[in-house]
C-alpha cells in the first residue's frame, strides 16, 4: 500500500490477533539456511471480513467523494 506506515512489530500484532480471531492461519516453514519463518494464509472467515471491510471501504468512499465534490464546487 502507498501510504502504509505500519512498523514490523505492529504487523505482526495485527496477524497475532487476527489469528486468535480465526482470520488468518499461520503454519511455521522451516528453511535449509535462515531462521524458521511464519507464514500466514486467510481462512473463510478471513476473506469474509475481508469482504465486509471492502463495503465498508466503498461507503466510506463515496463519502469522500461527495464530501470532495462539493468542497471543490465551493473552492474553484
């Protein structure tokens, strides 16, 4: 994401309680050389909230978007 200043530690917050919420699951992979690293997968309850912030996201914009309009109609 382009504007996205979200530091590593609380990334992985955000994934620990996503998966305590069900959202995501997490598998460890352990690799030849590196240290073992987790990765994360949506689960069905993941892509549906997923799909819930996406509505909400288009409400939200269509809000700005007529916010923005009209701010312009009066400043131009």
């Amino acid at each position: 994401m382009p504007h996205c200043s979200a530091d590593s530690a609380s990334l992985y917050r955000a994934l620990q309680a996503l998966e305590s919420e069900g959202a995501v699951s997490g598998t460890w992979e352990i690799a030849a050389a590196g240290p073992p690293r987790k990765v994360y997968h949506l689960t069905d309850q993941g892509n549906s909230m997923l799909s819930e912030f996406a509505k909400d996201i288009e409400k939200r914009r269509e809000n700005f978007n007529f916010f923005l309009d009209r701010y312009r109609r009066q400043h131009d």
